[in-house]
C-alpha cells in the first residue's frame, strides 16, 4: 500500500516490513458527515487519518456537540484507546469526504511492538495528543470567551479565515451571537482589523494581554 510508505510513522520501514503491513491494513473513504465511531464503540484498529477533516466529539445534555478535537492528514486517531483497552471515550465523524487507512491492533502489536522506533512514534503521537488536549482545557475552561477567542486568533489558526462563524463558534464553545460581539469588541479595541475574507491581527501584543497570566 503505497500511502504507508507516504506516512512518516512508517518512514522508517524497510520493503519486506511494509509489505506485511499492508497485508493487514485496509484502505476505506468516507462522504462528508459520515459516523467513523461511535462514542462506547470497541476499538480494534488503529486510524489513520489521510485525507479530509475528522472531528472527535460529545453531545451534551441538551444534544449540542462538544468538539474536543479536529484532526487533519497525515494523523493516528485515538491510539490511546487500544493501549488502554477502553471503548471510545467519544464519537468520530467527518466535516469532509476523507479516507483513512485502518490496521489491525493484534497483528501489528504481534509483529512490529518489538521494533523499539516504532514504539517512540506511538508515545510522539500520545504526546502532542496530550499538549493538545491541555491546550483545549485552557481554552475552554479557564479562560472566558473574549480570552479565548484572542489565543485563537494569536495561535494563527488558519481556521479563523477558512471557517464558518457557526463553526468557529462550535469549536470555541459558544453561541455565534457571542462570537460574533466578541470579534466586534476586539475590532473596538484595535487588535483586530475586518477584512472581506477574515479579520486581521493589528496588535498581537495586546491580544496575548487578555489570555496570558
């Protein structure tokens, strides 16, 4: 499978390698808002993300989703499931038509786990996952919405261009109307600029001011 030699967790694998691999790996495409796993679903291979935009998410009380992470190419997905043996903590569907490559845990714990590189590129992808998800608790816990939207913004997300305002919203964790006067009040304060694609950031100083301890 060529897109595996593409990968840079398998870069480093010889011909023979790969091939085994690709013995037990399954190439699958998916149409835009398509379920990839449910939240509870036993997991039993590993994801490759590498085409589209998947969103891992959970619905609150009042059935709104809480998007705790977007992933783009080339990505593993909730690998820390299979190391721990649970059950998806949350579900998984994509925002585009996108493809991944699905590889059976058993036979690749059986035949590459010993493979000490191997073993380095599971914990370097646990750990962004965790910066990650320190990032997000920072940004929708801690801070409210006007700081939140300014480390947003001075993180130089392309997202704040490309995405939809109720989009934007989702993943910030507020409603569009909140958004919409929170990119007004920071336009009021000079560190935004509107544009006719976007906003553009006037003071990045002062921006950083209302997120940083």
């Amino acid at each position: 499978m060529k897109e595996l030699k593409q990968c840079s967790f398998f870069e480093n694998l010889n011909d023979q390698q790969l091939e085994l691999l690709s013995s037990f790996a399954l190439k699958k495409s998916y149409e835009k808002d398509s379920i990839l796993f449910y939240e509870k679903d036993e997991p039993t291979s590993i994801i490759l993300l590498i085409e589209g935009i998947l969103k891992v998410y959970k619905t609150d009380s009042k059935n709104n989703e809480i998007i705790m992470h977007r992933f783009t190419p080339v990505t593993m997905v909730a690998e820390m499931v299979l190391l721990e043996g649970i059950a998806y903590p949350a579900s998984g569907a994509f925002e585009t038509s996108g493809t991944i490559i699905e590889i059976n845990f058993e036979r690749f714990k059986k035949e590459f786990f010993n493979d000490p590189e191997i073993s380095l590129m599971f914990f370097k992808s646990l750990s962004k996952k965790i910066k990650y998800l320190e990032n997000v608790i920072s940004l929708n816990v801690v801070l409210d919405s006007t700081a939140r939207l300014a480390k947003f913004i001075s993180d130089e997300r392309t997202e704040v261009s490309t995405l939809k305002h109720y989009n934007l919203a989702k993943q910030l964790h507020m409603t569009p109307e909140t958004l919409s006067r929170t990119f007004k009040k920071l336009v009021m304060l000079g560190l935004l600029e509107k544009e006719s694609n976007g906003y553009k950031i006037k003071n990045k100083k002062g921006l950083k001011i209302l997120f940083e301890p």
